[in-house]
C-alpha cells in the first residue's frame, strides 16, 4: 500500500488500461486497475523517479531518474 505521504511524480496506464504504474518517491508501483491490487513493485533507483510511460504496444516501461545516478532504465513489463 503506498503511503499518503508519498510525493506520486508521474503516473501513467499501460495502453490497454488494465495497468497503472505510479512513481512514487524511488519506488514504482504498478497497480490492477480492475481492482487496485498492487501487482509488482519495480526497482532499479536509488534516487526519485521522475517520469514514467508506457510503450504504445504496451510491452515496454520506461522510467527516469535523474538526480544522483543520472541512469535511464527500460524494463520489459509482464
């Protein structure tokens, strides 16, 4: 369950929208969007993750953290 008191940056829908990813501080969180369940927490940030998306064919994530390892990372969704 992710805190109230986290900062949520960036969120975005997984094209076919049964999937949600919110990056919430260096966590990010992909939900069901059926019935909220939290699905996966993602990792692979030390720093906050700023942005998100979404390929358009729904295969591919990407994420963004640029701060302190100035590292952009693709990770192939489920």
């Amino acid at each position: 369950m992710l805190c109230l008191c986290t900062c949520i940056n960036d969120i975005a829908f997984k094209p076919d929208g049964t999937q949600l990813i919110l990056a919430a501080g260096s966590r990010l969180l992909v939900y069901d969007t059926s019935d909220g369940t939290l699905l996966q927490p993602l990792k692979g940030h030390k720093d906050t993750v700023y942005c998100v998306a979404y390929a358009k064919d729904g295969k591919r994530l990407l994420w963004v953290s640029i701060l302190y390892d100035g590292l952009i990372i693709v990770h192939f969704s489920p």
